[in-house]
C-alpha cells in the first residue's frame, strides 16, 4: 500500500479514537460532579502534580469546589475535599461508599484477595471473621497490651545499646511494631537480629518507598505503563513474591502442627475455618486467601505503627518544648520504674494529645486508600454510577484550619480544650473512617454494623 495511504489512514483512525474518547467522556459528565475539561486519552493528567497529587486537589477544589470530577487517564474519578463531603460519604452512607477501587499496581499480585483490596460478599466475609479472630486474640484486651508492653521493654533495651550515640532507629522501629502482629498472626516474636526477620522488613520497607513514587503514581493512572515497567516495578514484584513465599512457609508449618481444639493465632484460626468450609465450592477460606489476608495484617500493622513513632522522634527533637511537657507528664503520672499501662492514658491528656497530633501533622495517607460507590449514588444532586472510583482527601480534614489553628504547625493543643483535658475532634480522620476505618478493617473497635 501506498505510504501516503497508510500515513493517512493512520490519522484517520487516530482522530475517530480521540473524537470518540471525547465523546464518552462528555457524555457522562453531565451526571457527574464538575471537573476541568479532560484531554483525550490522558484525561487531567496535566493538571495532577503527582509529586504534591495533594496540593493539586487542593487547588481544584478552590475553582470546582468540595465535590468535583477528574479523569486520571479515561475514566472518572470523584474527589471529596474537606470534612463536610468526607463525613457525608463514609459515614452517613458507608455503605454506599464502601467498596474498593481499583489500583492497578495491586491488580496482578492480590488479585482482589484480602481484606484491602476485595469487594463485595467476600470483602464482608472475610472482614468480619478477622475482626471475630483477632478479638479472640485479645486485641483490645489486656492480653495483647500485655504483648506491648513486654515488646516495648525489648525495643528499649535495644535503644539503650547505641549508648547515646546517632543512629537511625527505623529498622529497630520496624522490629518491635512488627513484632506485635507476629505474635498474633505468627505466634512468636522474632530477635531484632533474626536474618530471615530483617530480609522480610527490608522487603516490606523497600516496596513502601517503591508505591510512594511519583512513577507509581503515573501507573496508577495509565496501567498499560506496567507492561514497560522500569527496574523499580520489577524489584517490587521480586520483593513481593518473597513475601508470600515466607508467609506460605509460615502456614505450612501451622499446618504440620495444627491442633483444632488448641488455635495458637490467626493463621491457626484461619486453617481451622478451611476445614470447615472444605465441602463449600465457594468458599473464601483458601490457602490463598489466607496469605493476602496475613500479608494485609502485616504490612498495614507494620508500616502505619513504625511511621508514625519514627516521625514522633523526629518532631520531638524538633520541639524539645513538647517533649518537656510529654516527660513531665510522665514522671508525674507513673514515674520511670515501672511500665506504662492502658489506664495511664487518661491521666495523660498532653501525651494523648501529642500522639494525635503527631498522626493529623504528619498526613500518613493523604488521600486514604481509592473508593468505589457500590451502586448509583445520588449524591449532592449529582448521580455517581455504580462502579465509580472516589478519592477521599483525608488531607483537607487534618489541616482544616476551622477545626485545628494554624494547621501547618505542630501544636499538641489542637486536641486540648482550655483547662488542659484531651478534647476529641470528628476531624481526626488519619487513616479514612466510618466503614473504612483504618483499611477497611478497624481492628480495635467494634464498626457500627457489628
């Protein structure tokens, strides 16, 4: 065929793709909240900053307002901005709001399995026998503060080799919050030297920083990227199978071992519930479940709990003022020879305060994790359609400048009225809530449905 043809024929089809592109996009928009106009095939994405995603839906915000639409690539997304609209959505219509949107990054190794990523009957099913085990396991109990205390005592014990000396004490962060979820998935704890331990927390901390970059951001929003993955997503996928791999070899030996009438954890628990289910052709309780399900516990456990007492050390010593008044507090209220328990928090509001304060400051997860409505949703005069991904800014609700003051700087005071007791705020919102509490699995507390 002639070149000119080919060439021309080329242009042709490329411009019907676009033209069509456009059209869908248009077509739906009339139902869905404003947004700035996408480009064909690549939607908003010049509009996104994915090294600050937050400040450029701040931005947005400002011009389409608390509810609006963007395109990340070619499909819509819907952005709740600021507490009123969050707290609309979560909570007074959880249920609508509940399911999961899609991460392509995820999409290939947990292949909606788990308690993270599933939707549906079995993100309910699966859920709810969690939060029934993990009960059972005493969390929210004495048993498992129990647990803490005696890990904190090793995590002090290992601070206090380093002899005052500089030193980076995120492994050592890693290893005593960790070590915490080991002992209600694993059974065990693991020695801060354990080689096996330190590969598999180097895995986990190397794929953290992996999903945080901007590259991962941009595939997120146009997966066909990941089949030209650079060396990163490859690493990721390698550390990934590693995972599993340890956990598989964890269950096996629970499995070796197992006794029905004496579950020692969680993984324990699980391999009974198979057993049961054995004869159910559907049942969610497989081998494979299990591993997505342990690797969610152990990741979001791990990662949130580490996070957030590093940054607690780096804003202390950047504040010496806090960490005065948190010491005080402490010598007075239990002294420094004895461990500090449950009921202590109460007689402790500027430490209380300080914790929370450390959690709103630093922003873990600015953006929570991607929702899905889980049927059409008339939602402030807008119709959202079933199956569509909504963002909610947990950014915009922890620096509400009505709710904290000068919501840019670290002040303990925000959660402290003006006689000096801890002060509870609707806004303290660092890991989603309402049925989407801390991963969709609120672990500690009881959700409204249970």
């Amino acid at each position: 065929m002639d070149p000119v043809m080919v060439l021309v024929l080329l242009v042709l089809s490329l411009s019907c793709l676009l033209l069509l592109s456009l059209w869908k996009q248009s077509s739906g928009r009339g139902k869905l909240p404003p947004g700035p106009t996408p480009l064909p095939i690549i939607g908003n994405f010049l509009q996104i900053d994915v090294k600050d995603i937050q400040q450029s839906l701040t931005n947005l915000s400002k011009v389409y307002g608390p509810v609006f639409t963007l395109y990340l690539g070619m499909k819509p997304t819907v952005v709740l901005h600021g507490y009123e609209a969050v707290k609309e959505a979560l909570i007074d219509r959880g249920e609508e709001f509940s399911g999961r949107g899609r991460i392509p990054v995820f999409d290939k190794i947990f292949n909606g399995l788990g308690i993270i990523f599933s939707n549906g009957n079995i993100w309910k099913d699966i859920r709810r026998f969690s939060l029934i085990t993990l009960r059972n396991l005493g969390m929210g109990k004495r048993s498992i503060e129990d647990r803490v205390q005696e890990e904190a005592q090793c995590l002090v014990e290992e601070l206090r080799k380093t002899k005052g000396l500089p030193c980076d004490p995120t492994f050592i962060l890693y290893c005593a919050s960790s070590n915490i979820i080991c002992s209600i998935v694993f059974q065990n704890r693991f020695d801060y030297k354990d080689r096996d331990f330190l590969n598999l927390l180097e895995k986990l901390n190397e794929n953290t920083k992996i999903l945080s970059s901007p590259w991962m951001q941009v595939c997120n929003m146009f997966p066909i990227l990941l089949n030209f993955c650079p060396e990163s997503y490859n690493t990721f996928l390698k550390n990934h199978t590693y995972i599993k791999s340890y956990l598989l070899e964890k269950i096996k030996e629970h499995e070796e071992s197992l006794d029905v009438a004496n579950p020692r954890d969680f993984i324990d628990f699980f391999l009974i519930k198979r057993r049961q289910e054995n004869c159910n052709q559907l049942s969610n309780y497989t081998l494979e479940h299990l591993t997505t399900t342990v690797g969610n516990l152990f990741v979001a456990g791990t990662e949130t709990t580490t996070s957030t007492l590093r940054y607690a050390l780096l804003l202390l010593l950047k504040h010496p003022h806090v960490k005065d008044k948190v010491q005080e507090e402490i010598d007075r209220v239990m002294g420094r020879h004895r461990r500090p328990c449950m009921q202590d928090r109460s007689h402790m509001p500027y430490t209380d305060a300080m914790i929370h304060e450390v959690q709103r400051f630093i922003d873990l997860i600015p953006n929570s994790l991607p929702h899905k409505v889980t049927c059409d949703v008339k939602f402030r005069n807008y119709l959202i359609p079933k199956g569509t991904t909504v963002i909610t800014s947990l950014s915009s609700v922890l620096h509400d400048n009505k709710e904290f003051p000068n919501p840019e700087t670290f002040d303990p005071g925000h959660f402290l009225d003006e006689e000096g007791n801890f002060k509870k705020s609707n806004y303290f919102m660092p890991f989603s809530t309402g049925l989407s509490l801390c991963g969709r699995g609120n672990y500690y507390t009881p959700s409204r449905e249970e």
